[in-house]
C-alpha cells in the first residue's frame, strides 16, 4: 500500500493543456472562495447532485481528514481517488498547488465523522481525506485533479455542523443556530476550522486561476 502523506510539492506536478480548469465546488461557501481566487467556480452540491459544468473539472472544497496530522486549514492535491472499498476511480499526476500535500482522496459517498471509521477508512483504502463528489466527477472522463481543503480532523469532528449543508450546497442556518444553542464551543471550533480552511481554498484557487479564468 502506498505511504499515505508525501511532502509538499516544490515545483509544478505537470504542464496543463487545453480547455481552462473549472472548480467544481460542492457548497455555496467553497464556489464563493473559489472566485475569490479568481478561478471559474460553479456549484454542484453534495455528492455532485446537480448539474456539472463543461470542460476539465477540478474536485475542489473542504475535506474531512482520515489520519492524524493534517491540521485544520491542511491543503491537499489528489494522485489517486478510491471509492470505499478501495478501488481506484482515477489517477494521473497531481494538480500543483504551493504547499499542498499529496495524496490519495476516498469518496466515500456519505459523511464519515467518526474517528474509529475515519481511520478504519484509511486503513482500508490509503486515503489520507474523504469527499463526497470525485467518484462522480471522474465518472465523466473529465477529472482534471482533486484539491481539498482540511476543515475537520479525527481529533475535531465536524459534528452536528455537518447537517447544516442543504443538498444543493446553500447553508440551512437554522441547523447552524440549533448547534451553537445545544453545542456552542465545538460549534465555535468547526466555524473557526472552516474559516482557516475556506481561506486556504482561497489561495489554492489564486495558484489554479492562470488555468482556470473566469
């Protein structure tokens, strides 16, 4: 089995050609921090239920890391996407973007926020962080890369913050209240998290904007 964790990258993994990159972002929040990067972004919501965008898509947005030691804020650039059981749904080289960390992404097709499946999933399968949408997109034939940001660890689940996404990626705030009255400070934790991780999206997108232009 491949080492789960390589080292940040320090010079670009590939030379891109043809069509411009678009990000394909599951939430509101991560389309948004994408154009703030200036990066063509569009929204797919959770699992990629919505329509996907033409051209060579990019797996971007938050990720729930499977193995300790990838902080909150963490960026990583796929080599490999596996389903659950461990079979490879697509592989090429890494999208560059400075100081990710490579390696391999598992879309596990649910929410996986406890610690004991987190780690049983990445003993099972040498992902190192799991999504939601890359098995869909690399069903298209038009993966490009994956490029997710840490927002929740095996030490800080997300908790009931996770329920708060609508399937079409928009935030339910009223799920977002009932967790900051029934659990305030691991509530306070995640949104600080998600704020360091949605900045770090930010970047990953300026570092992609040359390939994927508005």
């Amino acid at each position: 089995m491949d080492a789960p964790l390589a080292v940040p990258e320090s010079a670009d993994a590939r030379s891109e050609t043809g069509s411009p990159l678009m990000l394909a972002c599951p939430l509101a929040v991560e389309e948004k921090a994408a154009r703030a990067g200036g990066a063509r972004a569009a929204r797919i919501g959770l699992g990629a239920c919505l329509p996907l965008p033409e051209g060579r898509l990019v797996a971007f947005g938050l990720t729930g890391a499977l193995v300790d030691g990838l902080a909150p804020g963490t960026l990583l650039t796929a080599r490999r996407v596996v389903d659950a059981d461990g079979t490879v749904l697509w592989e090429d080289e890494p999208l560059h973007v400075p100081g990710a960390v490579i390696g391999v992404v598992c879309d596990a097709g649910v929410i996986v926020d406890d610690a004991v499946a987190r780690r049983e999933l990445a003993r099972a399968t040498g992902a190192v962080a799991v999504d939601m949408e890359s098995a869909t997109l690399a069903a298209t034939g038009r993966l490009a890369g994956v490029v997710r940001a840490v927002s929740d660890t095996t030490e800080e689940p997300i908790g009931r913050l996770g329920q708060a996404a609508l399937p079409d990626g928009r935030t339910n705030w009223r799920v977002v209240l009932r967790a900051l009255l029934s659990e305030p400070r691991a509530t306070f934790r995640t949104a600080l998290a998600t704020r360091r991780a949605l900045a770090s999206l930010r970047s990953a997108a300026m570092a992609l904007a040359p390939r994927a232009r508005p």
